[in-house]
C-alpha cells in the first residue's frame, strides 16, 4: 500500500487525478492522507519516497476558482530525465528539477495537475473560442499550439511515476493491458439516394458544384443500377465493414442517429425499410449498435434522452455509448448530460480541425465535472482519428497512412485503446474510393497478432 500525503486545498481535484493514474491507470494499492506541506508525497512500503512539488493548485488561494483564463499556461518546457519513456517530455505545470538520492526522489515536474489539465480539458471551458459549429477549435489547445497534440501525454506521465516508483523498490504489480482497437462509424446517411429527392439533389450537385456532367451521367446510369439491385447504393458499405473487420477477428461500433432538430439533422428515416434491415444485420454478426445524438443535444438533456429511448426501442436492446453529431461538445455538461442519463463511455473527444490526443491519453477513464467538483461515472474513450481529418488538408494516401500508423504504434507502445472512425459514407464515391486502401491497411494494422 502506498501512502499518498496531499494538502487539503482543492482535495477534491487531487483526489481524483490520484485514484485516475494510480487506481484506474496503474492499478495499484493507495491510501491518501493530509499535511501542510505544498506538494505530493508519496510513500513506498520500504520507506522510500517521492516528493513531487505542487506547482499549479497551491499557487490558487484555497477559496478561489482555478478556472480563470490567466492559469492556461502560455510557455511549455520539454524536459529530459532518465525516467522518460520518449525523448524528452512536455511540462504542462513545473520545471525540470529532478533530484534523485538513494531513498527519494524529488519531482519538479507536476505530473498530477499537468495530467488532471489534459484529462478534464478545463481550458476549453475557459477559453471560449469557438468555431462556426461551437465547437472548441483543436489549434487553439495548448497541446496544439506546443506540438504535443499527437503523443499520449498523461500516459508518458503515467509511465515517468511509474518508473520511480521501480527505482525506489515499490514492489506492488501494475494493471496488466493489451492495445485494443476501437473501429467504429458514424451513421450520418444510411443510404445516397434514400429517395428520389435525394437522388436529384445529388445531380444537382454534379453540375452545379462540381461541373462534372461525365459524373452527372455515370450517377444516372447507377441510379436505375440501384433501384433494380443490380449494384450496391455507394453508403450502402455495411457488409463490406463487416466483412473487413471479421477478417482479422474484430468487431466493428455503428453509432445511429434517431432524429434531431436542425438542418444537419435526419439524414434518414427509421421508418425505411433498410433502416431494420441493417440494425437486425448488425446485431445477427455480433457487432455493436451505439448512438450518435443529433446537432443540438450536447447541451440538451431532454433531447438526448428521448433520442436514447427511440434508438433503444427500435434495436430492443440497451444503449451505453456513443459520439456526439459533428463533435459538437461542451466540457463538463456534455459529460453531465451523458453520465445523469446513464450512459457508460462516449468518444467524441477530438477536434475536428486537428488529429490527436485531445484528452491526452489513449486509456478508457472516469470523467470530472470541474464545475460540481465530482467524479463522474462515465468513461471517455478518446477518439485519436477521424477519416476526413488529412484528407481535408489534402494529404496524399501514403502521407495519411504513415500519420494514422504513427499514431497506432503509439497507442500499442502504452497498449491502450486505439479508437478510430471512418464513416460509412466515405468509402465508393467517387471521391472517397481512392482511399480504401488506407482504411483496409489501418484494419489490417489493428490486429495484435499480425
């Protein structure tokens, strides 16, 4: 058992970036305790100690919010020490000072607050920049702005405590994990042309914005094609998902939408008859059926709890997780929302501007509502990459391969949680063919066993 001594300001905070990296990260045994001193002192069973100095909530009078814009740090330091795992580490709240003796060491860098700034993502309730969508825009992080964005680091934190621990004598076993691929897909559209209004709209598409009368007369030809069952409607890739992802023992996440009250809402009706057809396929393969709520429920409760109650009564089976409709996302009440309507882990955490480690970890963690100061039931599940993300800067499929494999290979050095989207509706068109191959090798990436 190790003894974890804290002051008491802000003990709620603390507590929880204790019991997240050393109880749910690490899995080791722990007892907090209080002192005076403004730090974090944790002793091993032999005796042996690590002193990691407070350097961001004992700053704060106890009586006084931390949440204030001018506690965002503006300069990031990258330090190096022999407990490293990478190269050098970033240094969110602390300096470089590391003094190691025989039986303590002494840790200028902050790893709890530095760790509990990336978890709770506070600064993005403190900074309201936003984007058209009101969305909190990825290049306005401090991740972004230090080049950070795309490393996991609260578990290279995770791994520097760790490593201490090891070098004073701690002899308790860590929580043994294995890198575990989520591969999942936001249903925006069920089908192209769901109807003929789809289908006229999509033409005047070809000519208007895309000029492409040779693509106007192709999608014709498909059209009628479709409706005689001769070819596949292009959204309709759900087989060739599952086929994919059987083939190297996966499952794959379809996350449906349900409705919604805006224009970015409904892009299909329960009612059509393929809408039961896939659900019922879906379930019979043993893939998994969670929500992806419509535009405006991230700050509406009332709105996704009748969502969840409409998709749980259509599939007939409970419904725990899920990713929000554009990322839209507001930190803590979107989480809020989610854990008071019993929800077990979302993933919409992830910029839609910028690709990465918006929480800074790749591991499944209990959420903190910052304003109510408490622990919520709900887990995040980090979403690390988005389809669309390097296409839309105009990368070319080598280059968005090579990002999304360093990103995998990161996820599998910590063996967390590597939790991917690619869209049902981005794979046949005329487009999106081109970039089959990326997804069909990142697939083929994720099994361990290759």
């Amino acid at each position: 058992m190790i003894k974890i001594y804290i002051n008491k300001s802000f003990a709620e905070e603390k507590k929880y970036i204790i019991e997240t990296l050393l109880g749910e990260f690490l899995g080791i045994d722990f007892e907090i305790f209080f002192f005076e001193k403004k730090a974090y002192l944790l002793k091993i069973e032999n005796g042996n100690e690590i002193e990691i100095i407070d350097s961001f909530f004992s700053k704060i009078p106890s009586n006084n919010s931390f949440l204030e814009r001018k506690n965002i740090p503006d300069k990031i330091v990258f330090g190096k020490n022999k407990f490293c795992v990478e190269d050098d580490i970033p240094i969110i709240f602390g300096n470089e000072k590391i003094e190691v003796n025989k039986n303590k060491i002494l840790c200028g860098i902050d790893i709890f607050s530095s760790s509990f700034f990336m978890l709770t993502r506070w600064e993005e309730y403190i900074n309201k920049a936003r984007d058209k969508h009101d969305r909190f825009p990825g290049k306005e992080s401090v991740a972004y702005k230090f080049s950070f964005l795309q490393r996991p680091v609260v578990n290279e934190y995770i791994e520097m405590l760790w490593n201490m621990l090891v070098q004073l004598g701690n002899e308790q076993k860590r929580k043994k994990r294995t890198f575990t691929p989520y591969i999942t897909h936001d249903i925006d559209y069920i089908l192209k042309w769901i109807s003929v209004r789809s289908f006229l709209r999509s033409l005047i598409g070809d000519v208007y914005l895309r000029r492409n009368f040779k693509l106007l007369f192709k999608n014709v030809l498909k059209y009628f094609k479709v409706r005689k069952r001769i070819l596949k409607d292009e959204f309709d890739t759900f087989d060739y998902l599952m086929d994919l992802v059987e083939k190297y023992d996966l499952k794959s996440y379809f996350f449906f939408m349900v409705g919604g009250t805006s224009g970015f809402d409904n892009g299909y009706s329960l009612s059509h008859p393929y809408f039961e057809e896939i659900i019922q396929k879906i379930k019979n393969r043993g893939h998994y059926i969670g929500i992806h709520p419509s535009f405006n429920t991230y700050k509406n409760y009332e709105q996704l709890k009748k969502e969840i109650e409409i998709l749980k009564n259509l599939i007939k089976s409970p419904i725990s997780f899920g990713r929000q409709h554009y990322l839209r996302f507001e930190v803590p009440i979107t989480w809020q929302i989610w854990n008071d309507l019993g929800m077990k882990w979302d993933s919409s955490m992830y910029y839609d501007d910028q690709y990465g480690f918006r929480t800074g970890t790749c591991y499944e963690y209990s959420v903190f509502n910052f304003l109510t100061r408490k622990k919520l039931n709900l887990k995040e599940n980090t979403l690390v990459y988005m389809d669309s993300t390097l296409v839309d800067k105009g990368m070319s499929e080598n280059e968005i391969k090579g990002k999304i494999f360093d990103l995998i290979e990161k996820v599998k050095k910590y063996n967390g949680n590597f939790t991917f989207l690619w869209h049902n509706s981005n794979l046949t068109s005329h487009f999106w063919k081109k970039f089959i191959p990326v997804y069909e090798n990142v697939v083929k990436n994720l099994n361990i066993e290759l």
